[in-house]
C-alpha cells in the first residue's frame, strides 16, 4: 500500500470530510480550522494558488500541530510548490489535476498527495501511477452520476469530491459512491449539526 493510500485511507474512514480554506487571511484560516475541527472535518487544506495564500499555510500549520489536527496545501501544481509547501509543514498535498512529475516530488518527500481527476483517461493513468485516491474535480459538473459510471470500470478507485460541494448535495455524492466531501467556500455558512453529521457518515 502507497503512502497515499494508507494516509487518506486513514483519514477518510474516520471522517468522510474535508474543509478547503481558500483566500482567507492567516486570521480567518485560524478562526474557521477551529471550526472545522469543532465540525468534525479530518482534514484541512489551504490552497496555495499565490504567493500571499503561504502566511494562512503557515499559521494553519502552527494551530494543527497545537490541536492535533492534520493540515495540507492545496492548488499545488508544480515540484517546486512541493517543496515550498513542505518546508512550510503541509502534512499532504492536493492538485486539480494529475501530474506525474509532482506526483514523483511528493513521493521524493514522502508526502502523501492527491491529485485531481475529470475523465476516464486520467483516473485511469492515476491508477496505473499507483495513486487510488483521487480529486473528483469539479464535481459541480461532474455529478454523483459520474462518481457511479467510474467506479464501475474502476471499482479500487477512492474519490475525494471537491468543487461546488455543499451540505446539500453531499449526501448525493456519498450515496453514489464517493468516499469522501471536501467543502470549499460553503463551509463558512454550512450548518454545524449538518457538517458534523456528514463527517460521521459511515465508510
């Protein structure tokens, strides 16, 4: 078993969600990973799209490792974002797409990644490179129809469902066969009773 695997295999059957804190300042990210752990959420990822985005890695770095709780980078789409990411502590990494050569820097590093999937072709070359665990993205578009019509040619394959996902089409997601949500800009507004519910959703 992969890194990877083990890692998110881990994670999501303790809690089938994930919060994604995009654009937020280092104050914000600190203030809704509380509520993210209060929530249930297993991980946190920060996307790291820009240069100013690593201030809000950091200091969400700095509050996992006082609470326990797992923080990632997100939007890391090139080696030298591995690295950067890194040495700021990210505990994994995530990409909108596949790319093998930041798939390699991350397993040089042995930090589990998850890349991004939207089509036949690319779940299945994730496959091949020893990755189960993938980013439907976007999933918005996707819809829990595509999470069904893949796992059937695919049936190893674990997805992470990230993109225009909400407390109310999570449930969708999962009953099709995702193995896990990511909330991006609807969790600040989801209802805790809600997020906490989903995070408990049996494996």
């Amino acid at each position: 078993m992969s890194s990877s695997t083990e890692f998110f295999e881990g994670h999501f059957a303790r809690s089938r969600t994930m919060v994604i804190l995009r654009s937020y300042t280092p104050e914000e990210t600190v203030a809704l990973c509380e509520r993210a752990y209060k929530g249930g959420a297993g991980l946190v990822e920060v996307p790291v799209q820009s240069p100013d985005a690593f201030p809000s890695l950091r200091a969400a770095v700095e509050w996992g490792r006082r609470r326990g709780v797992v923080i990632g980078a997100g939007t890391v789409t090139t080696p030298a974002l591995v690295a950067q990411v890194a040495d700021d502590g990210a505990a994994f990494t995530v990409a909108p797409g596949f790319d093998r050569d930041v798939a390699a820097a991350g397993e040089a590093l042995d930090i589990p990644h998850l890349p991004g999937v939207a089509t036949p072709t690319e779940v299945q070359s994730a496959l091949a490179a020893g990755f189960t665990w993938l980013k439907a993205f976007p999933a918005s578009i996707l819809t829990p129809a595509w999470i069904t019509a893949m796992r059937g040619p695919f049936p190893t394959a674990r997805f992470v469902v990230t993109g225009g996902v909400s407390v109310d089409n999570a449930e969708q997601f999962l009953r099709a066969g995702a193995s896990g949500v990511s909330f991006g800009g609807s969790f600040a507004d989801a209802d805790p009773a809600r997020v906490r519910a989903l995070s408990a959703a049996s494996a």
